[in-house]
C-alpha cells in the first residue's frame, strides 16, 4: 500500500510562524513522497469561513497554506480534511481552493488489507458536557449561519473573545473529563467494525492496545503542533508516530 500520512492539531497561525515553517517543510520533504496526507481537524487555530482566502481582511497565511495543499494535490498526493473543533467552518471553497476531499467525522477508509476509522477525535471525549453541548451548538445551520453573516472583522473579534473564554473554561476543568471515555472508544469500534482508531484532539499522542468484545484493536492518538510536532505513518509495515 501506498505510504499515508495523518496529521491533526497543528493550530497554524500568525502568532506561531516557526509552526507555520514547520508544516512547510512538512509538506515539501514528507508529505510530498507519500501517496496521500489526511488532516484530521484543528489544521487552523480557527477558521471564520472560506472568505478567508477571497477578502483583502483574510489572513495571509491561510492563502499560503492553501497553496502549498494545492501543490501536493497537483503532484498527486491525495489530500484529504476532517473538521476539528477550530476549523469547523472550513467548506467547499477551501477544498477546491486546496484540492483536498472533505471528509465526514467519523470515516472509514481502506489501508491495505484492512480498515482504519478516522476521527477528531472531540465526539469521543463524551465527560466533558459542556463542551459537547456547545458542539451542537456550534455545528447547528442556525449559529454557522448567523456567524457567517457578519463580516469577516466582526468574526475574527468574536473568535479571539471565544479563544479567551475557552482558555479560562478548560483551566477550570479537571483534566481527565477532556480525554475520551473508554466506552466511547470501544462503542466506536464495535459500529464501524475496524481494528485500528486513529484520531487527534486530545493533544496526548500514543498508541493505546483496546481490547473489544474479545478483539484486540489498536487506538492511535496523533501530537499536536505546540511543541516539535509530528505525525503517524502508514504503510505495509504499519503505523508508527514519528516525531521532528
């Protein structure tokens, strides 16, 4: 099979440029001799809407960073993207601006003989209700609608006054709530009938033996961004965690 690559969590944004650097490197020594690169949500440390590439306000970084996508998919990488619980807002004219599929949270998909489930990773970490009650929320036609429609200034305020609460909400909480239950896990593995897990989000990378109705299984936790970062491949070999 070819070699895959799985990122998530990188949170890419101005005030992180040696991150931003990274992921460039990234994309041109590793992602660029693999047969396909899957982002698995929180590429961006928010993401307001796919004007973000269009209007004179948008950031520039989110207009590099879809090109250097748009670059691998042109070279035939396949390049696909899974909303995080950051970039939720990210839809067609991003994908089309980049090349990337847009991937539904959970999906399957084939590496090699097997089958291997992808994920956020958030819809797991079923402790943590106040999250997942804004979850519903934020992914509701109703508030994506009514956030879209103010300008791209009035939504990168909104975001930055969103970051900050956020910040003090999660120092508040115990820290075990915001990792995912265990049966969670196994709940996810008995639906879609797959061995292997391989998610983000929780920023704790690992591999994590499951054992499910009498099955052994594997759950892969992919490294966020904040620190030296790093990714999990796949190929005939297995997967493995590699770190920069």
């Amino acid at each position: 099979m070819a070699r895959s690559l799985f990122i998530s969590d990188l949170h890419l944004s101005a005030e992180r440029p040696d991150t931003s650097e990274q992921f460039f490197r990234f994309i041109d020594e590793e992602a660029r001799r693999a047969g396909a690169l899957y982002i698995l949500g929180d590429l961006f440390e928010y993401w307001v809407g796919d004007d973000e590439l269009t209007d004179r306000a948008g950031d520039p970084l989110a207009r590099q960073v879809a090109d250097a996508l748009k670059s691998l998919s042109d070279d035939g990488v396949k390049v696909a993207f899974m909303h995080g619980n950051r970039d939720f807002l990210v839809s067609k004219a991003f994908c089309k601006a980049t090349g990337a599929a847009l991937l539904d949270d959970p999906s399957v998909i084939k590496t090699g003989k097997d089958k291997t489930l992808l994920m956020h990773g958030d819809t797991l970490c079923t402790d943590d209700l106040d999250y997942q009650n804004w979850r519903k929320t934020a992914r509701s036609a109703e508030w994506q609608r009514d956030f879209l429609s103010q300008s791209l200034g009035q939504r990168h305020e909104a975001i930055v006054g969103m970051r900050e609460k956020s910040k003090e909400v999660i120092a508040a909480k115990p820290a075990d709530i915001m990792d995912v239950n265990a049966s969670a896990v196994k709940d996810a593995f008995r639906k879609h009938h797959v061995r292997r897990l391989i998610h983000g989000h929780t920023h704790r990378p690992a591999r994590h033996d499951v054992e499910v109705d009498g099955a052994r299984c594997e759950r892969w936790v992919l490294p966020d961004w904040y620190g030296p970062g790093g990714y999990l491949a796949l190929d005939d070999v297995g997967a493995r965690l590699v770190s920069f």
